[in-house]
C-alpha cells in the first residue's frame, strides 16, 4: 500500500521539482492582474497620453531607457505639447511557446498586446511578420514623420508587405496584386541599445500597432527614439530640417 502521508521530506521533494513553476505562475498572476486592472479602470482624457514602447525579448532591462524617457518626452512636446510620458515595457518572450516557460510568457504576450496600451512592439522579424499577417500594424508610410524618419536615416532597413489578406482567405492571383506598405523599421541600428544595456536590438523590428492613440506623434517618438540610440549624420538633419521648412 503506498505512502500517502504528507510529510516535510515530501513537501521539501515538491518544493524543490515545483519552486519554478509556483513561481512563474506567481509573477504571471500579478502581471495578468495588472493588465487587467488597466483595461477595466478609467482611462485619462483623451488630450492626455503617452507613447508606450514594449520589447519583446528573453531579456531587457528597461530603467536603462529612464534618461532615454525624458529626452524623448521634451523632445516630443516640440511637436505635440500634450504628450505627457514615453514608456518602456519589458515583455520576456522569445517567440518560442513550446515550454511551460515559453507558454506562460506568450499568454502574457498576447494579453499586452490585446490590451491595446502599447504604440509600438519591438520584437524579432518572424514575430513581426505574424502581426503583420493577422492585421495587428498599420502602415507607417501614411503617418506624419515617416518621410522626416527615412532622411534621417536613410540606412534604415524597412519592412514592405503586402497588405494581409482576411482570415481565412488564401492568397490567388486575383488577389495577389494587393498594395504594398512599410509596416516596420529595423532597429538594427539602434547600437546605443546594447552599449547602455538596455536590449539587444539585433534582428529586431518596431511595428506600430493599430491600437495606437495617436500615430502621429508615436511616429516622431520613435524618429528621435532612433536619433539617440543611433546618431544621425550632420547632413542628413540639415536635409530633414529644409524639407520641414
């Protein structure tokens, strides 16, 4: 007859082949909870907001943006006085759900992005290409800034697609011709991000998504996010500077 006495031994045994999950799942409670307390509770007035990055990545350090933060802040009220705050999320997901760590990081993957706080993921270009297929970002071409973005930094590798086809439908020759926008900047540029340790930006791209509450501004945002974490040539801000004249 086995032993089914609860001992200290056995809960000693449990804890130590348990610990990680408990507390995974502790930490995924409190973030569900969070989110949770974010979408359900009012939101400030509309004239009120802030321009809200998250990184996905297996590892960010985001206090490491906070100087970052306030520079883009003041640089932002330039073009829009209202903006109030630029934000960093850390989202510890490397696209692979395949473990029981993996898994728990994607459910909390998922829920910050269908929360709708976000402007901008920054992730892996499979990831970004999935958000673009499912219709999560909008094109950057048809915001305000964009055309400022590509003469500041005119190396920067854009990521032009097709527009998504409706769920479910497969792709044909009547509707292969479909129109082709800029859904994504590289940040493979974004040295700066490694040299302060704040992520790897290697492979990484940033989509605006289309929960965004206020595109234009995000778009500067994310021009001077780009001037400080990968200096622009003197030449180039003079040609960026003309052209808004």
């Amino acid at each position: 007859m086995p032993d089914t006495r609860l001992t200290k031994q056995k809960l000693k045994d449990h804890w130590s082949y348990s610990s990680k999950g408990y507390i995974i799942g502790a930490l995924l409670a409190v973030a569900l909870a969070s989110i949770f307390f974010t979408m359900v509770t009012n939101r400030e007035p509309a004239d009120k907001y802030s321009v809200n990055f998250a990184i996905v990545r297996s590892y960010s350090n985001t206090e490491k943006l906070n100087d970052v933060s306030d520079t883009l802040v003041a640089r932002g009220r330039q073009v829009d006085p209202e903006l109030e705050a630029v934000k960093f999320t850390s989202i510890m997901f490397d696209g692979d759900a395949s473990s029981q760590d993996g898994y728990s990081y994607y459910q909390l993957y998922i829920l910050q992005l269908s929360a709708g706080g976000n402007d901008f993921f920054l992730q892996t270009e499979e990831m970004t290409r999935s958000l673009i297929a499912n219709g999560s970002l909008q094109p950057l071409e048809t915001m305000d800034y964009f055309e400022q973005f590509n003469l500041h930094h005119p190396d920067a590798e854009i990521m032009w697609e097709k527009e998504p086809l409706p769920e479910g439908t497969e792709e044909t020759e009547e509707n292969a011709d479909r129109p082709v926008h800029a859904y994504a900047v590289s940040m493979e540029n974004l040295t700066g991000a490694i040299q302060m340790q704040a992520f790897d930006n290697r492979g990484m791209y940033a989509g605006m998504l289309i929960s965004s509450a206020n595109p234009a501004t995000s778009m500067y945002v994310l021009d001077e996010f780009y001037n400080l974490l990968a200096p622009v040539e003197e030449e180039q801000t003079e040609n960026a500077q003309e052209t808004q004249e």
